[in-house]
C-alpha cells in the first residue's frame, strides 16, 4: 500500500475509501462476516421466481445484529439475478457531515472486509452537470448507511460496479433528476438505505412504522425525518418508481425490539423491493 486507502496498479494509484465501520457495525472477519450474511440470506428462503429482478430495494442501515435480518429478506431476492445485475446506485442519508444536495465520492473504489468495490466513475461524472451534486468524499469518509450495504452486495452479486450518493438537504424532484440519470435497465439495481422511526416506545414504534410503510407502498413523497432516517432519498426515489411503474412489495417490518435490543427504545427496520410489472 502506498497509503491508506490508496494501491499502486501498473504505476497508476488507485484511490479507494477504506471500510470505516468495520469491527463496528458488522464484523472486520471477512469469514465471519461471509458466514453471518450467508445464514441472514439463508433464513429468507429460496427466492420467489420472477420474470425481471427487483428495480429498487428499501433496506435499513442498522448494525447487522439489529437489521441484518431484515436486509437479508430484500438481499436474497438478488441471488436469481446475481449475474444481470452489474451496477449498484447506492443512495443514504448523510449522518456524519451537512451536505446541501446530493454527494458523490471523488474515490474510485470503496474497500470492505470482502473485497474492493469499483465505483462507476462515468455515471458519476454525467452527474458534474447537475447543480445539485457535490462531488466530496468528505461526507462518505464515516458515514455508515452506505457501506453496511456492501457487504451484502458482495455476497449476492457476482460483479458489480457502484454509483454511491449521500443525500443531505435535496428536494425530492433533485434526487429523482439524479436517479432519472443513472436507471438505466435491469442491469442498474437501485437501493436505498433507510431505517424508520427513531427511540419510541415499542408499541408505539409499530404503530407508527406500519403507518410509514404504508405510505411508501402508496407512493406518498412526504415523509419526513421522523418517519424514516431516509426520508428525503425516498421521497426522490418514490417519485422516480411511481414514474416507471414500479410495484412495491413489502418484505419484512421490524424493529430492534424484536431482533436485539431492549423494547423501551426502539428502532425501526422494513425491507421492500420494487418490481417492473411482467410485459
């Protein structure tokens, strides 16, 4: 390694933003870590057959001991497709730093305990127009919500390329004008990482998470942060899949309450896939 997040190739220096959350929110064994997402997509079952894949997954961002189940169920329906699908638009919210529209990564790679993941450097750059788009690797440097999501990705994609984005302070027409760029076709699988509501009450939390859930299998654009974490990446993402005539379908609601943690406070989780109608 010439420095950290960086590799000399044929004397070019590849620049890769090094997994930050690793040993944190999922753990640095890359065994481990193969095993564990192995037994989350093994107790989804076996993938309902359908004639196209899924367009666009809702999954949560939590530490895989919380949410790792629930991801799984929206995962394990990729394994059908594990070869068409060959890039990833990855959008989540920005936790760690204020970013004002949307933020691409200048890196070319994002490392995790499995492996490198290239980033798709066109598709980013056809993004430089747009005013709404920043390209910084600043707001990604500790963000989370993305790359607990590679690791999955790895697992069920035989190769892909990614096209990362942090969403801080967009309107939901911005984040639709920057999907509308990259959704290409089946190849593109679009996902957005998003938890629901935040340090309620069990009961309470299942009241409202159903109430949130619902709203997204209607295509209501307006949620907002108390809703869901991602509320401002679903909202533009609502808008496109309304757009191309996407079906939801919800797969799992749950929240930490019922997989980790204490019921006093919890934390909410759904996994939802959005599927092209069969021609």
């Amino acid at each position: 390694m010439t420095r950290a997040g960086a590799k000399s190739i044929l004397g070019a220096t590849l620049h890769a933003r090094p997994a930050a959350v690793a040993g944190i929110f999922y753990t640095d064994d890359a065994l481990q870590l193969a095993r564990e997402i192995g037994d989350y997509l093994d107790a989804s079952g076996a993938a309902e057959a359908t004639a196209r894949p899924p367009k666009l997954l809702v999954v949560p961002h939590a530490g895989y001991g919380y949410s790792g189940a629930v991801a799984g169920r929206a995962y394990a329906l990729l394994a059908p497709w594990h070869q068409r699908i060959r890039r990833v638009v990855l959008l989540g919210p920005a936790h760690r730093m204020p970013v004002r529209g949307l933020a691409a990564p200048v890196a070319e790679a994002f490392d995790t305990p499995l492996g490198r993941v290239m980033l798709d450097r066109d598709a980013l750059t056809a993004l430089q127009a747009l005013p709404q788009v920043a390209h910084d690797d600043r707001p990604h440097a500790h963000e989370h919500s993305l790359e607990v999501q590679l690791p999955f990705l790895q697992a069920v994609l035989e190769s892909f390329t990614l096209a990362p984005l942090l969403i801080g302070d967009a309107g939901p027409g911005e984040v639709a004008q920057v999907l509308e760029r990259l959704w290409g076709g089946e190849e593109t699988l679009v996902v957005i990482s998003s938890d629901l509501s935040h340090y309620l009450p069990y009961a309470q939390a299942q009241r409202c998470d159903r109430s949130t859930v619902e709203r997204i299998l209607a295509f209501d654009g307006t949620l907002t942060g108390g809703d869901a974490c991602g509320a401002l990446a679903l909202n533009g993402a609502l808008r496109s899949a309304a757009r191309h005539g996407l079906r939801p379908r919800l797969l799992d609601l749950r929240n930490s309450g019922d997989t980790a943690g204490s019921r006093d406070q919890v934390v909410g989780y759904a996994s939802i896939a959005f599927e092209t109608s069969a021609p």
